[in-house]
C-alpha cells in the first residue's frame, strides 16, 4: 500500500507542479492580481511622496515662525543687554559719587600709604573668594589669617594718615 501511494503522490506532484507553473505564466487572472498588488505599491508611494512634500511645506511655515521667534529672541536679549549696562553704569557712578562723599568727609583716606592698603586688602578678599569657590580650604584659611593682618595694618595706615593730617 505504502509503495502504490508513494507512486501516486510522485506522479501527482510532478504534474501538480507543471500545472501551477502554467498557470502562474498564462493565466490571465494572475496577471490582474500582479496589476492590483503593484497599482496598491504605485499608491503607497504617491501617498507617502504626497505626505513628504506636505511636510516639506509645513517645515517651510515652521521655518518662518521659527525665523520670526529668533528675531524676537534677538530683541528681548538686546534689550536685556541694554539694561544690564545701564544697571552697571549706574552702579559705578553711585560707587564714584560715594567714593567722593568719603574724600571730602575724611581727606586722610587718600594718602597713598592708606590706598595701597586698601587695595592690597582687596585683592586678598577677592583671592579668598576665588579660592573658596575652588573649594581650597587650606589656601583659603591662610588668605583669611593674611586678610585679618592686612586690616590691622590699613588701621594703622589711617590711624597715622589722621595724624599726620
């Protein structure tokens, strides 16, 4: 029985074959399914062309709103910058016009020796100050033992300044 089947299903198969061959190149119904599948592939590709140039042309409006906002950015930091400098310039006069009242109020402080005191101990404070923003501890307790002398001397400074005066 197993032989006569195996026979059968041999012939069958040979047969089967040449049949769907023929059938896959002559029929006329394959041919309209082949003409179905690539008119759908035609479409997908008008579709996404179609969906690609719609964004193109939305990018473009972005592109102007985008233009738009960077202009108005560019101003409001004009603006800001301006007003920073204004806000500086007002500063350093309050600070001359100060430094001034401070002249005509105690004359002494302008003595040279104060002044190079003065602006020794400055430099120390604004020495710690970096050196603390560093976090160099070590470095900074010594600039505040050198800060605490240099004060001792700028009193001294003045102290023989409004002597002298």
């Amino acid at each position: 029985v197993k032989a006569v089947t195996k026979v059968v299903n041999d012939y069958a198969k040979k047969s089967w074959e040449k049949t769907a061959s023929l059938w896959r190149t002559d029929s006329p119904g394959n041919a309209a399914i082949k003409e179905a599948i690539e008119s759908e592939k035609e479409e997908a590709k008008q579709k996404q062309a179609a969906a690609d140039e719609a964004k193109r042309a939305e990018e473009a409006g972005n592109d102007e709103e985008r233009q738009k906002a960077l202009a108005e950015l560019e101003r409001k930091r004009a603006a800001k910058r301006k007003r920073e400098e204004e806000a500086e310039q007002a500063r350093l006069r309050r600070k001359k016009l100060m430094e001034e009242e401070r002249a005509k109020r105690d004359p002494w402080l302008n003595f040279p020796s104060v002044l190079d005191a003065e602006r020794k101990l400055d430099e120390l404070k604004e020495a710690r100050r970096e050196a603390n923003a560093k976090l160099e501890f070590d470095l900074s307790t010594q600039l505040t033992k050198d800060i605490s002398a240099q004060e001792r001397a700028l009193k001294k400074a003045i102290k023989a300044a409004k002597k002298a005066h």
